[in-house]
C-alpha cells in the first residue's frame, strides 16, 4: 500500500515538473501571470514558470495579419456601393502589453474605424471619383487607424481598396454609357477614314483628269501644228488652202478606213448618212485627185527647175575655171 501511494507521489511530481517548461513559438509572444497578476512576456524558445503559481494568460501573434472589411455606403449622387476594404496590421513587439491588456477585440476596433472614414470621405465623391480616388480613401483610411491603433500596440502596414462594386442597375447603366461612348468613337473613327478615302480619290481622279486634259491639249496641239506644216508644204508648191484643206481631209479619211479595215476584231465602217453626204465625198474626191494631180506636176517642175539650176551651177564653174566645153555641153543635152 505504502509502494503504491509512493508511486503516486512521483506521478504526479513528475507532472508537474513537466508542467514547469514550455516553448513559445517563433513570431510568436506568451503573457505570463502570477496569481493573476501581469508577470512577464516570453518569447521564442523553452521556457520555465512555477507550477501552480505561474499561468499563461495568453498568446500574441507577431505576424503580419489581414483583415477585410466590406462597407455598403453611397456616393455623393445617393449611388449605393459596396467596398472592400484590407487592412493588413501587425502587433508592435515593444507593445505586447498595451495588445493584449487594453484591447481585447482588436478586429472590431479596426473594422469600426474603416467603417468610420470611408463613410465619412465616400459620400463626399461621385461614383466616378471613387474609382479614381480609391487610392486617396485608403490612404485616409491608413491615417486614422495608425493614430487610432498606436495606442493599443498595433501598426498599419498597410490599406487597400480591393473591390468597389455598385448597385447591379447602376453597373448596367454604366456599361451602357461606356458601350454607347466606344460605339460613338469608333463611328466618328470610321467616319474620319471613310472621308480620307473620299478625298485622297477624289484627288487623285481630278490629278489623273488633269494630266488627261493636258495629254488631249497636247495631242491637239500637235495635231493643228502637223496640219499647219501639211498646208504650207502644200501652199509651196502651188496648191491653195482650200484644196490643200480638201487633200488633208480626204487623206485623213482613207487612213480612218485603212485602221478599222486592220482591225481584225471590227466588223463595222462608219459613212456619212445625210442626203449630200456621196456628192460631198465625190467632190472632195474629185478635188482631192485633182490637188494630188497638182502636186505630182509641181514636184516634176520643180525638179526639172533644180536641174536646170544644178547645171547653170555647173557650166559657171567650168567658165571660172576655163574648161569649159560647149560641144561637150551639147552632147548632154542631146543625150538627154
């Protein structure tokens, strides 16, 4: 009986020898009491208290916690939203005291004061300027905490604005409004292409219109100054303007028929139609042949002048040169 209370004896001081140590772990802070009463805070590693007497009234972590808050409010056009709000805080080391004793909800601390600020800046803001000043509501949001949460031992690391999500009809309207507005810039966009196009062709035709119109001026040009040399050869040799004219034109219209009888891909002659249209023909034939006539006689005459001018020429440099003889001279002209 006595072996068995003994072993009872070493049992339980066994267990609460034991019960002496225990480990804090790393980023990690133990409160310690004493009957109560604020002992000491232990950090990483083994540590020992008195059984019994000394308790662990609890643990603080050390890490970089987060918290999100969302906050239904409305802008400054009565526009209802909902935001998202992370606040990431961290319990400073020097103040484990102040986290743990004076304040035991640190969560519900937080989220009152990022319900505080951000109801208090967004309905200063229309829905439009909260997207684009979200940054300046966390920053705001940021500056009241950290004078808030100081006391109690917490910093903010940081706050940001994850989500702004607004009413599902006022959502709807906006991306109307922003479809309307990309439908509207891309019309003005096709517009301004579609009018660039109209105006590169229309230049583009009246270039090729103008250097038509001078390719036909000309082509005219030299056609009338052609015709003009044709007429003063023909006036050299005797033949007036008039039938000159005549020769010209007839001549103009046989070359016409030789180009489309060419044309091996053409079936068709045009004629003149009109009731004087075959005594015209025959009479600008007929003063044709007789102009053709003409000139065939005056280019002879003309020949013959220049041959008689040639020998002239030549009988005056024998003379100059006395060697001249008139039987040989006689010869030749019999001969001829």
């Amino acid at each position: 009986m006595e072996n068995v209370f003994l072993y009872v004896i070493l049992f339980f001081g066994l267990l609460i020898f034991l019960s002496s140590f225990f480990t804090v772990k790393q980023q990690t802070a133990v409160i310690v009491e004493r009957f109560g009463k604020y002992l000491s805070i232990r950090h990483a590693g083994l540590q020992l208290k008195i059984p019994i007497i000394d308790k662990i009234a609890g643990r603080i972590n050390l890490k970089i916690q987060q918290l999100d808050v969302i906050i239904e409010t409305k802008t400054k056009e009565n526009v209802f939203v909902k935001m998202k709000v992370s606040v990431q805080f961290v319990v400073i080391q020097e103040k484990v005291y102040e986290a743990f004793y004076k304040l035991q909800f640190p969560h519900d601390q937080i989220t009152s004061y990022v319900f505080d600020v951000v109801r208090a800046e967004v309905p200063k803001l229309k829905l439009d300027d909260v997207f684009e000043r979200k940054d300046d509501i966390a920053i705001a949001v940021k500056r009241e905490l950290n004078e808030a949460m100081t006391t109690y031992g917490y910093d903010i690391i940081n706050t940001l604005i994850t989500d702004i999500d607004p009413d599902i009809q006022v959502k709807n309207a906006m991306n109307r409004i922003n479809a309307a507005d990309r439908e509207k810039s891309a019309a003005e966009y096709e517009a301004e292409a579609q009018r660039i196009r109209i105006v590169a062709k229309a230049k583009a035709e009246a270039e090729s219109k103008r250097l038509q119109g001078q390719g036909i001026a000309d082509q005219r040009r030299e056609i009338a100054r052609g015709l003009v040399e044709s007429v003063n050869v023909l006036n050299e040799v005797g033949i007036n303007s008039q039938e000159a004219s005549a020769l010209i034109v007839v001549t103009q219209h046989y070359d016409t028929l030789q180009s489309i009888g060419s044309d091996t891909n053409s079936n068709l002659i045009l004629l003149p139609n009109s009731p004087q249209a075959g005594s015209d023909m025959l009479n600008n034939m007929v003063a044709s042949f007789a102009a053709s006539n003409q000139v065939g006689e005056s280019i002879k005459k003309g020949n013959l002048k220049r041959e008689i001018e040639k020998r002239k020429t030549k009988k005056d440099d024998y003379r100059s040169q006395e060697e001249y003889d008139p039987e040989n001279d006689n010869n030749d002209t019999k001969s001829e």
